[in-house]
C-alpha cells in the first residue's frame, strides 16, 4: 500500500434513507432517496459523491494549470446520476463534469481538462468503472 497522507472516516446508518456523519461532526446529514418522494429534507450518496469529485478535480485542474504557468478561475460543477445496470438488474453511477474555465482558449482548456482527469484521484478511482462525459467551456 502507499504512504497514507491522510484519512477521512464517515459513518453511515439507514442505508439510503439513513443518516451520514463525519468523525469530526463537519458532516452530519440525513439522507433521503430521491425516488422516495418523502417530504423530508436531506443529501443523498450520489449528492455527497458528487461535491466530493468537484472539489478534488478543481484541484487538480488548477495543479494542472499552474504547473503549466497558466492563471485561470475556474468552476466545475460534477452531475452524477443514478442510473440502471442492465448487466445485473441493478444500479450504476454516471458523471458529468462541467467545466468552465477564464484566461485561457477553448484548446487550452480541453488540455487541462484531459490533465486534470489523469492526475485526478477521483477520476483514477473511477477509470474503467464508471462512465465520466467532460463538458469543457472557456469563458
């Protein structure tokens, strides 16, 4: 195994329609399924997936341009959907990654984008296992 750098824990109870919190309490979240149609108020895991991977590939994007002497701003919003597995009868996750980017051409921007996603630890984690569409804008 690699050199551990760091480690978060969260503790999850209930399943999909349970609760989610963090060891250090900065997460503490009921969870709602989406499909149920409960009035309730709560994240989901597809959610929660999906604000992780924003924030480690903006990241990496700006690793990437920096390393590169490129000053951009950028955002990135992450759509991760909950989708049926024919293989199984089950279910599978899909994302799509938006991305816009200023200071910098729509190739410039592409090129980032494709670095970022190799450099990325949630786009290595996801690689061959999930389907990834990268949106990319220069803005």
């Amino acid at each position: 195994m690699s050199k551990v750098l760091f480690t978060s824990k969260a503790t999850a109870t209930g399943g999909r329609e349970g609760h989610v919190k963090s060891d250090d309490g900065l997460i503490d979240l009921n969870l709602v399924d989406p499909g149920s149609n409960s009035a309730d108020k709560g994240s989901n895991p597809e959610q929660l997936f999906a604000a992780g991977y924003a924030a480690c590939f903006d990241g990496a994007l700006n690793l990437m341009a920096s390393k590169q002497k490129k000053e951009i701003d950028s955002t990135l919003t992450a759509e991760v959907s909950l989708l049926e597995d024919s293989e199984d009868n089950g279910f599978k996750i899909g994302v799509v990654l938006r991305v816009e980017i200023k200071g910098v051409s729509q190739g410039e921007a592409e090129e980032l984008v494709e670095l970022a996603h190799g450099f990325c630890p949630y786009s290595k984690a996801t690689r061959n296992n999930i389907d990834v569409d990268l949106k990319v804008k220069a803005v």
